[in-house]
C-alpha cells in the first residue's frame, strides 16, 4: 500500500483542496476560517476542514478519493485532525454513517451549543442529517 501522510494544509496551499473537490464532483468545499487536513499520495487523496466554533470544533467536508476509500484513510485523518485538541469536535452527518463515525469515538446526539443546534435544524430540513460529537481526552 503506499506511504499516506496526514498533515495540515499551508495556507498558500488551500487552493489545492478546492482543486481536489473539483475533480471529484464534490459539493465541498474548503473554508477560510478552518484547519485544512488532508491526506496525501504524492497528490491529496483525502479532505477534511475543522471550524471553530462555539467552543469547539466543527469537523466539515470529510471526502475521501473514491478510488482510495476502505482503506483507513478517513480514520486515519480524522485522529490526525483531532489529536491535539482538548475542546469537543462535532459533526453532521447521514444517519447511515453513525457507524463509521462511532467507530471513531463519536457519540450520537451530543449535546450542541446553540450556533450547531441551529445550523442542525437548517440542514435536516433537506436532507436526513444527524448529530456527532467527539470529546477529547
């Protein structure tokens, strides 16, 4: 399998993760106020962006090459995302991947400051979207 590196994107590099969305036809998107993670095999293989917010984190844009997927790779950059931070991480996400993210150490249904509640309740509005939180330590 080849050598995977996980680290935080530099800022002169951010451009490199909208390009890796593009190419995949992903809605994602990188966003200026985050910590840009991502993974790489010579090019980036996999995303992912942590906001602050409230008093934590909110992990968005979780996308893994298809061609790479089931491999780790998502997990593997998530505890590299989340290693060092000692405020909660939380996430939205389809109910059909409650699994992978508990997995991971994220409980269901945490409890969210009121900016995530709200923004929860503006997503699930279109789409099936649950709750995930992650309390480091």
């Amino acid at each position: 399998m080849p050598n995977t590196q996980y680290t935080l994107l530099d800022e002169p590099l951010w451009p490199l993760m909208n390009k890796f969305y593009r190419a995949h036809q992903s809605s994602m998107k990188a966003v200026r106020d985050a910590q840009l993670w991502v993974a790489r095999r010579e090019e980036i293989v996999a995303a992912l962006c942590l906001r602050p917010v409230a008093d934590g984190h909110w992990l968005t844009g979780l996308f893994v090459a298809p061609r790479c997927r089931e491999q780790g790779i998502a997990a593997a950059l998530i505890a590299e995302a989340v290693k060092d931070l000692e405020e909660p991480v939380w996430l939205f996400c389809h109910p059909d991947l409650r699994g992978f993210y508990e997995r991971r150490g994220f409980m269901f249904d945490p409890p969210l400051p009121y900016a995530m509640a709200e923004r929860l309740s503006r997503y699930a509005r279109s789409k099936p979207m649950i709750a995930m939180g992650l309390q480091p330590g």
